[in-house]
C-alpha cells in the first residue's frame, strides 16, 4: 500500500507543537503587548519538535514493504491509506483536511493521539477509524493488510524494546529544534521509556500513556548511535517525564554513551528528587546540557492537593544551583490556576521563578484536559468548551478565587517581568558569548 502520514497544520500566529502535553498539543499564547509577542515570536523560532509517534509508525509499515511518506497540509490523491495525528490545538484544521480528502478521493483515513482517542466521535464523522490509545499494536495489524474500522482500542506495547527505531528518513530533521536549549543541529527526540509512576490528577500524559515501562540502556545507546551514524544528529531530547526516577539505570545509560564515546548534547525532563549531585555528574559528561523540571509552584499545600509530589524548596534551590554551575541549562515550568491557588500564591511564584533565574521558565495555564480526572471533576465548571482554546496557555473553567482576566495578566506579567529584568539578560548575553 501507498501510506501517506498527513499533518494537517494551521495557521495560527502562535507556536504550535503537537507533540507536548501528553500529544494534546499546545499553542504558545502570552499576551497582545509587543514584549509578549516578542517572547512568542523567540517560542516560535527556536522549538520546533517531531510528532514522535509518526517515527514508529513509518518504521512499522516501511518494514513491511508498504511505501510511506509524510505531508504537510496537502491533499494527498493517489494513496491507499492516510493516517492522521489528532491534537486540540489544531484538531478543527485536521476535520478540514479529513473532509476535503472524503469529499476528494476514496482513501481511507484513520486518526491517531489522545485527543481522538478520548474524542473519537470528532473524527469519526470524517474518518474511518480511530486507533484509541499508543497505536502501534493496531499499526502492526494495519501493515498486515488489516484495516481496522470505527473505534479499535490498541493495546499498549509492554516490551518497547521490540519496537523499531523511528524511520525519520521521510521527516524534515533539519527543521527541528529545541533552542535555546539545545542549540546543536541536526537535533531529534526520543523516547527512553512511556508512562509515569505518579498522578498528578490535571496530568494529560499520564492520562494516555498510563503506567511506566521501560526501554534497556543498551537498546537506546544503540538507537543513538543509529541516529549519529544514519543523521548526523548532534542534539537530543529524551521526552520521558521522569528520565532519572530509577537512578542507576539513567547512570547506566550516561555510562554506556561514554563508553561509546558519542560525542552528543542532550536535554531530559524528570522530578527533583530523583537528582544528585554525582548523577548530574556522570549524565553532564555524557552530554547533558539541558534539564526540563516541573515546580508547578511554590506552595506545597497547593500542590498536595492537586495530587502534585513536589520536592522541598531547598532541594530545588541546590539542583539548579548546581546545573548552573555546571553550565546545565534549566527550564522551569510552573502552572497558574490551581484549584487553591489564589493571586498572592501565584505572584509568589512568579518572584520565586526569578530568584532561581533559570535559562527557561515556561508559565502554564491549568487545562482541564479531556481524558484527564481533572476533566471529568470540573465539567459543571467549564465555560469555554471551543477545544482550540484548550491550549494551556488560556482559562476555560471557572475559578473560585480568580477570574479569566486575572489569569491573562498574572500569566503576562510572570512572562514579561521574567524575561526582561537585567539579572535574566545579563545570564542570557553571557551563554550567548560561551
């Protein structure tokens, strides 16, 4: 068969990326002043992420003799199947082009991603199917000439050992990015595990991928070593959401680059409590120059009741300080919008971000994600039910301490007043001259 990955893209003025949030999406929206849509332009330029999913998928169906190939926002005519990402973002653009291929072609269209999984009746008044969950069991089917119909529940892959590498032969590498960050091209994801062992109860990644499992150190050295070899690749992002919670296999995975001896810069999400000194050490001379940390905020009485496991302030006063240091670059995300939070908790964490002055500081809205248990106990609350405002970046429910538009300008003032204060330029001039 003739398979064509279609992305369908808008053309929204914000910096869309698909792959975050749990593969919901997110559009970088901070204000309407000049120095906010300063910050989303710099958003804009510098981080540009693969759909990760895709990657597996073209691999499944290439090592099946199928021909794959990707498109954005083009109408593909002479294909046999058209797989589709979902996202919120982006999901009305993506009913467009399923329309117009129906009304076109005779293609059969399936959709993928946790939107259309959790939404499924959306897509399917214009699709054919909709592979609900991870779906790389229904693709395996799909690349035995099984074409699935309606709602197919896939199910998850336990031993993602066995999965193919990412065939990123057909994606544009040199567009991707993760500036400033990760500033050496060509750059790529990856994936060293799925899942996460907490429940964070507003979380829309725990919500899809579910329980944490596990890839083996020596199968991820051996992909970036394929990656090196088959790209060129010079930077990395691990998008596990706890890369070092079992230290000693993080440890095992720095020790086998080195051993190796791949010359490659790297960047990892994980928790604080699962850092140290040494582990920083021996991951830093594997590569690390990046480290992507959550705080969410700095009252912990508010995050305990969120369900958010926080590590001390302390311990995270001594964790930056030492990436720093190192010369680790540090992005903190913090989320306004807690169901106890309240305008004083927020402008004290807007002051405490500053005080850590981290190389990025990401300031979310919280989004009641279909899917997610937050979603399901806030719907009487909701007011805003145009998904594409579901974009983390804006208020849709109802909030018993603050308003839609205390919201707006906490989130702009935290941005403006973090990114333009002399003690961040100083910092940002200076890694610029490194």
């Amino acid at each position: 068969m003739k398979i064509t990955l279609l992305n369908a893209l808008s053309d929204r003025e914000e910096c869309i990326n698909k792959d975050i949030m749990g593969g919901y999406g997110a559009a970088t929206r901070i204000g309407n002043s000049f120095l906010a849509k300063l910050i989303e332009s710099r958003k804009k330029s510098g981080v540009k992420l693969p759909i990760f999913a895709l990657g597996h998928i073209a691999a499944i169906l290439s090592n099946k003799g199928h021909q794959v190939e990707y498109k954005i926002n083009e109408i593909p005519l002479d294909s046999d199947l058209i797989l589709m990402p979902s996202s919120i973002v982006d999901h009305k653009i993506e009913l467009e082009y399923a329309q117009k291929i129906k009304q076109q072609t005779k293609t059969i269209i399936g959709f993928i991603g946790p939107f259309a999984s959790v939404q499924p009746e959306l897509y399917l008044k214009h699709a054919d199917f909709v592979i609900k969950n991870e779906p790389e069991q229904i693709v395996m089917e799909i690349a035995e000439g099984k074409i699935p119909k309606g709602l197919v529940d896939s199910k998850p892959i336990q031993d993602l050992d066995t999965l193919p590498y990412p065939q990123w032969d057909i994606f544009p590498i040199e567009d991707y990015s993760y500036s400033p960050v990760i500033n050496k091209k060509p750059f790529i994801s990856i994936l060293s595990s799925r899942g996460c062992i907490f429940s964070c109860f507003y979380c829309p990644y725990k919500a899809y991928y579910g329980n944490w499992r596990l890839r083996t150190p020596e199968n991820i050295v051996k992909e970036i070593k394929y990656l090196k070899d088959k790209f060129q690749i010079k930077g990395l992002l691990f998008r596990d959401p706890l890369f070092t919670y079992n230290k000693e296999r993080a440890k095992q995975i720095a020790e086998l680059i080195i051993k190796e001896d791949i010359d490659i810069e790297w960047a990892c999400e994980t928790h604080f409590d699962y850092l140290d000194a040494n582990l920083i050490d021996i991951l830093y001379k594997s590569g690390l120059r990046g480290l992507n940390v959550g705080i969410e905020s700095t009252n912990q009485e508010i995050l305990q009741k969120a369900m958010r496991k926080s590590a001390t302030i302390e311990k995270q006063n001594e964790i930056v300080a030492y990436c720093h240091k190192k010369g680790i670059r540090v992005s903190a995300f913090y989320i306004f919008g807690l169901p106890d939070d309240t305008e004083e908790s927020i402008l004290k964490t807007i002051e405490y971000a500053k005080q850590l002055n981290t190389n990025v500081a990401q300031f979310f809205i919280l989004t009641p994600f279909p899917g997610t248990p937050f979603y399901e106990k806030t719907k009487d609350k909701i007011y805003d039910t145009n998904f594409a405002h579901y974009d983390s970046y804006t208020p849709v429910i109802h909030h018993s301490k603050l308003t839609k538009e205390q919201l707006l300008k906490l989130k702009e003032k935290a941005f403006i007043s973090y990114y333009f204060r002399p003690r961040y330029i100083l910092k940002f001039l200076k890694n610029r001259i490194k």
